[in-house]
C-alpha cells in the first residue's frame, strides 16, 4: 500500500516563508490536497489538486509538485497560520493522509 | 452554505457497534457529490473510514472493510456509519464530510463536520 510522509514539525518566524513536504511514490502521477487543522477544529482545505486554492483562502497559501513531493508553501506566514497541516491524495481505491506536519509560527 | 453535523452516542462498550449519522444541510446529498467519514484518534492523523453516493455505492477502507457499514438515507438528508466490534483504539474523532470528485481520478473534501468524540470503553 502506498504512504504519504510529512515532517512531524516545521518552524517558521513570523513574516517568512514555510514549505512543508509531503513525499509518496503515489505523488508523481496523482494529484494532492493540504488540510489545515488548527487545535479543536475540523480541518479546512487550503489547497487542492497540487495547486489550486478554494475560495477564501488567503493568496499566501500555496503548493507544488516536484516528482514524488508536494509542497506547501506559506508566504509571510502570520501567527494565526499556526497548525496542523495534512497532505492528502487518492490512488484509486483509497484515500491516503500524510502523518501531520505541526507548523509552528 | 453546505453544513454537515454529526450526533451519535458518545461512549461505546468494547465489542459493541458505533453508530453515527451526519446531517446535511444548504445541499442536496440527491444532487451528488460523495459523502465519507473520517477518524482522528487522540492525538494522532486523520484516518480515512469510507465513502458513499447517493445511489447507495460505498468505498471503505480496506483496513477497517470488514467492520463498516455507510449507508445513506436521501430522504432525510443524512448519512450513516456503523463500526462493529469496536476496540478502545476506534476511540476517536468521528468527522463527517463532503466528498469531492474532480478531474484526474481524484478526491477531497471541502466540506466538514465539527467532529464527534466517541470513546470505547466499558
């Protein structure tokens, strides 16, 4: 089965530029999705299909594929980006989460 | 505005079945769209349980296939899961959400419950 891997935690100070990885071999032919969850909350969907943003989301989010990894990458990262970020992707039969990246402003 | 809200007993005895239904509401689940459920024990990542369309079609996870039941009910806008034999590591945050299918063969959810914690224990 395939497995999606994430770094447990990632630091950033305020106003820098976070990029938290996701690795798997399902990524290079796959599309993938980032989930923010902040503490006590659902997870929301800032990305989806490597790089597309839902409405509302705020432009400093964004991602990347490069072979076998995504990217999330945040542009001057704010406090309240402070959270758990998810990678997702599908591959074919069943949904695979990341392991959680907990970034940390 | 598509809001989904999950309600079910929250203390489950080892053995027995968890069951859970997740209201949906500013959307038609007869209009399409899948529908799934998702776990987070404490602490822990998201778990993916299953999936369900409107026409009754399910997709589970194969690591937990043969102890859930999603079904779905059009009439009252709802859908459901059942878990069987549940041990203390099912104790977790039960979230319901849309399921969304896009171009490429591929899946998210864009929409999500506020999450219900149903604890295994006797």
């Amino acid at each position: 089965s395939y497995e999606l891997t994430q770094p447990p935690s990632v630091s950033v100070s305020p106003g820098q530029t976070a990029s938290i990885t996701c690795s798997g071999d399902i990524l290079g032919d796959k599309y993938a999705s980032w989930y923010q969850q902040k503490a006590g909350q659902s997870p929301v969907l800032v990305t989806y299909q490597n790089n597309r943003r839902p409405s509302g989301i705020p432009e400093r989010f964004s991602g990347s594929n490069s072979g076998n990894t995504v990217t999330l990458t945040i542009s001057g990262t704010q406090a309240v980006d402070e959270a758990d970020y998810y990678c997702q992707a599908w591959d074919g039969s069943t949904v695979l989460f990341g392991g959680g990246t907990k970034l940390t402003v | 505005q598509v809001q989904l809200q999950e309600s079910g007993p929250g203390l489950v005895k080892p053995s027995e079945t968890l069951s859970l239904t997740c209201t949906v509401s500013g959307y038609s689940i007869s209009s399409g769209y899948y529908w799934g459920w998702i776990r987070q024990s404490p602490g822990k990542g998201l778990e993916w349980i299953g999936r369900i369309y409107r026409s009754g079609n399910t997709y589970y996870n194969p690591s937990l296939k043969t102890r859930v039941t999603i079904s779905v009910d059009t009439s009252k806008n709802q859908f459901s899961l059942k878990l069987s034999s549940v041990t203390a590591a099912d104790t977790a945050v039960y979230y319901c959400a849309r399921d969304r299918p896009l171009s490429g063969g591929y899946h998210d959810f864009d929409y999500w419950g506020q999450g219900t914690l149903v604890t295994v224990s006797s």
